[in-house]
C-alpha cells in the first residue's frame, strides 16, 4: 500500500512540474530540455513495445 501512495504521489508532483514547464515561454531552455527529455521517455517506450511485442 505504501508503494501505491508513493506512485500517486510522484505521478502527482511529475504532472504539477509538467504544468509549470508547460506555462513557460516557448523559447525558456527550461522547457526546451523538458520537451527533449518527453521525446526521449517516448521512444524509449515505443522501443519496449516493439520489443515485448518481438518476445511475445
């Protein structure tokens, strides 16, 4: 149960940080390095699918 709190905790904090880059000027390098590090997370991910998908 604690494992779950933590989650919804962190999943919490990830989307307010998310919000806050979001309202940031596009040109902010803060946000820049934010939208690198989303296109990153998303093709490693799309590589796991593919991969699981190979395995299954």
């Amino acid at each position: 149960m604690k494992l779950r709190g933590w989650a919804i905790t962190a999943g919490l904090g990830a989307a307010a940080g998310a919000v806050a880059v979001m309202m940031m000027p596009r040109q902010n390098p803060a946000r820049k390095l934010a939208a690198k590090a989303a296109n990153k997370v998303e093709d490693l991910a799309w590589k796991v699918e593919d991969r699981m998908n190979q395995m299954g």
